[in-house]
C-alpha cells in the first residue's frame, strides 16, 4: 500500500508521492488561503494499490509476455466511470492558465483534453465523481466561466459497449456499422488478403504482449509507384481510427467509383489499423479510456506510443512520470511498437518511395501537418497549409463538418514524439498529415463516439484523403 500527501510552503505546495516521486508546483495565490485549500483537496489523495502477482515478476526486459496469469491480473477489473463529469472552462487570465497547469501537472482526480496555454482558450477536463464537489468550489472561488457537457460519463461508455461486435463476427459480416475488437479485425485483414491478388497481409511486428500488429499492402500492379502509409490506433481509445482505416481498406479495394479505383491504382498503399494491439484490446476488456501500450513500469502499466518516436522526444507536451497517460517512455523509441514501425518505414521509404503519411486519430475534427514540438515551420509549410485546406474544404463539401487546418503546434498544442514529426523531419516523407476525426472540439462524448457516427465519419475521411493524394500529385511530389 503507498499513501500520497501534501504539505504547503511559502507559495509553493509539494506533494509527497510515497512510492516514487517527489513533485513541485507553484501555487497561486500564496499561503493556505481558500484557494490555496481547494486545490489542496483535488491534488492530495490516498492511493491504495495492490499489487498483484504478476507485477512482482513482469518486468520491462521481458516485455510482459501474455500468458494467462498476467492477462488475468491485468484484465480482470473493468473501469468504472461512474458519476465522472466532463467540464470545459475558459481560461480568461494568466491566473488562469497557471491554476489548470498546476491541477495538471499535481491532480490524479482530474484528466485533461489538452493543455492550458493561454488566456481566452476552452478546455475540457474529465473529473472523477469523488472531486466533482471540490472542483466545482475550485472553479468557482476562482471565478472560471464553465459549464457541464456530461454529467455521468459512464451511461455513455456503457451504449458504447452495446454496439460492439461480437469478437467471432464472421470476415463476411463485418461492417461499420459497429465497433470491431482486435480479432474481429484481423481476421477480415486475413480474409480479404486471400480473396484478392491485389491484397497482401503484411505483419509490423508483435506488440509487448506479444499480439500481431496487422496491415495490408494494396497494389494492383508491380510498377515502381510512390506510397502512402496510413497508421491508425496508436492511441487505443480512439476507436473511430481503426474503424476509419478498415473503411478506406474497404473502399480501395471493392469501390466501384470510377475516381475511387483511379485512386487506388496511382499509389502503393501500406494500411495498419490498430498499431497499438494490446492498449485497443485493452479498451474492450479494462478500461475503455485506455490511451497507451500495456508495457509494466513498475506499478505503473504503459506508454504514449504517439510521444516515444526518436524526435525532439520528450522536449514538451509529454511526461516522464510513467503513471500519466502521456508518458514519452524511458527513453526514445523505446516501445517494440515503435521500434517495429520505424524499422518498417525506415527499410521502404526510399525503396518503395514513400511520400505520404497519414495517421488518423480523434477526436476534435482537425487535418494537421508538422511540426507539433514547436512553431518551426516545415519547409514545404506553403503547400501543406494548402493541402490542409483544400481536405478541410472537402470534408465540408460532402458532409457540412468543420474540420480545422494547419501545423499541429499552431492547431492543437504542442507536442514532441510524434509519428508524423519523426515521418517528416528525420524520414523526409513530404506529405504527412494527422487527422482528429470526429466529434467537435467541444464534444460532451470525447472518444466516445456512436457507431451510428462511423461511416460518414470514415467517408468524409476518405474524401479528404483523396484530396490529399490529389494534390500532391499536382505539385510534383509524387515524380
């Protein structure tokens, strides 16, 4: 068992994590004022963990193996959401700004969608049911401008978990208009690549629990075109990414558009919809907020396989602290997961002349180019701002959404580590988008979106990429 408290200095609140850590944060205003006390209560806790069998010997060297004994002790318990609210303030100060960075960086009570920056930004912050009193006294004694988008984040998990496939769907079954677990997946990865010549099964690797990372290979003839890679699901609770990618699979191989088959022809097309196996797996049976990998550090299980890649890793919008969802690793690329995606894409790019790269998350409706570790801008910054804007427009055209477009730091927050960041600036791929599918930024359902959502969401995604693919081609990137 290890207790977590707090003690108060000065202007500064030091919070005593028995087990590991020790961590600082500056406190406004100074002394134990009222202000002071309420942020108290949200950051200090008790933390009560037991530690089970199979952590005592699973260690990182041996990568967690997935053998019945540690599946059972890692799976056994579902999460629980229950009375959780999600809230978006609007942060109108500095004061602002400091409060939330500091119930950031001190609180397990409370998970952000982003990260405070700067005053007149709105930010969306989960908020266990046990703190729900405190933060609503904090936000208030600080007069932060707020409002409820869902009072009971459970009741949504639970409609959502009703409209998942079951895992024996027949490959002939599968449709989107569910939510497919990993099984289901692979095994329509598998059918299709033995009922279509043009289709190639193709594995990346094994994940730290030692589960295949599947993906296909699309090419309808061996001539020496450019390719596009699409991964998808590196962050595991983002269930409409690999749902999208099966869709564009689907539509590059059976579509019967014209311009659609045009398409599929003009490019080599490497498609891998769940890079992160184990956390995507994870989400249908533990915790369907899951975000990272399942590797063990210490009581702590997992990393942000979307900060771990070997640039400008770990120099903002990540943590080193292993408990926090958006831990970069021990070291860079130090994720099988990782390590499998670069030695990929790294033995092809010039081989198999890859110029695009698309990764596909959620949610906030968003088409993004390099960099997200800082305001540098690339050095084709003109044509990608461009291209952004054209998908944007045509995501508008065929549905009416609002997509938003430019460099990841300038859209979204930074961010180091990246997929894309490592595919641009260490690769040299030119075009190389991320995608924030649905819903809206102020959605009251984060990730949790309805299955009745998957197809125009995937379609519209697929337009878009079209016009990505387009594009390029017109401004000579794929001679």
């Amino acid at each position: 068992m290890y207790a977590c408290q707090s003690a108060l200095q000065e202007n500064e609140m030091e919070i005593f994590y028995t087990d590991f850590k020790l961590r600082r944060i500056k406190m406004l205003p100074k002394g134990g004022t009222p202000k002071t006390w309420l942020l108290l209560l949200l950051v200090s806790s008790v933390c009560v963990i037991q530690e089970s069998k199979a952590s005592s010997f699973c260690t990182k060297a041996d990568q967690c193996a997935l053998d019945e004994e540690i599946k059972t002790a890692a799976d056994s318990v579902q999460a629980r959401y229950d009375h959780t609210r999600i809230y978006q303030v609007e942060l109108a100060s500095e004061e602002h700004v400091r409060l939330f960075q500091a119930l950031e960086q001190a609180s397990d009570s409370c998970s952000f969608m982003g990260h405070a920056r700067q005053p007149g930004q709105k930010l969306t912050i989960m908020v266990t049911g046990a703190k729900v009193a405190d933060f609503d006294d904090l936000v208030h004694s600080y007069n932060v401008t707020h409002r409820v988008l869902n009072y009971n984040f459970q009741a949504l998990i639970d409609a959502n978990y009703l409209e998942v496939a079951p895992e024996d769907t027949k490959p002939e079954e599968f449709d989107w208009k569910r939510y497919h677990p990993l099984e289901s997946i692979n095994a329509w990865l598998k059918k299709l690549a033995e009922t279509h010549p043009e289709v190639l099964l193709v594995e990346l690797g094994v994940s730290a629990q030692g589960r295949p990372i599947l993906g296909v290979q699309i090419a309808f003839d061996n001539e020496n075109r450019t390719t596009v890679f699409v991964e998808s699901g590196i962050h595991a609770r983002e269930w409409i990414a690999p749902a999208t990618a099966t869709y564009i699979i689907d539509q590059l191989v059976n579509s019967k558009d014209s311009a659609v088959q045009a398409l599929a022809r003009s490019q080599r097309w490497y498609i891998f919809p769940t890079v992160n196996p184990d956390g995507y797996q994870y989400t249908f049976k533990g915790d369907r907020m899951w975000r990272k990998n399942r590797a063990l550090f210490g009581i702590c299980r997992g990393v942000d396989l979307n900060r771990n890649f070997p640039f400008h890793w770990n120099v903002t919008g990540a943590s080193g602290d292993p408990c926090r969802y958006d831990y970069s690793g021990p070291s860079a690329a130090s994720e099988v997961e990782t390590q499998r995606m670069i030695e990929f894409i790294r033995h092809r790019v010039e081989s198999e002349r890859i110029r695009t790269f698309i990764s596909l998350h959620s949610y906030s409706q968003m088409i993004m180019f390099p960099y997200g570790h800082s305001a540098e801008r690339v050095d084709n910054y003109h044509d990608l701002t461009d291209i952004g804007k054209l998908a944007a427009k045509k995501i508008k055209d065929v549905s009416g959404r609002i997509y938003k477009s430019g460099s990841i730091y300038e859209t979204i927050y930074p961010s180091s580590g990246g997929s894309k960041d490592w595919a641009h600036g260490q690769l040299k791929i030119p075009i190389t988008f991320s995608y924030e599918l649905r819903g809206p930024a102020d959605s009251e359902d984060l990730f949790i979106l309805s299955a009745k959502e998957i197809e125009p969401t995937a379609a519209e995604a697929f337009a878009s990429i079209q016009t990505i693919v387009q594009e390029a081609g017109k401004r000579g990137y794929y001679q």
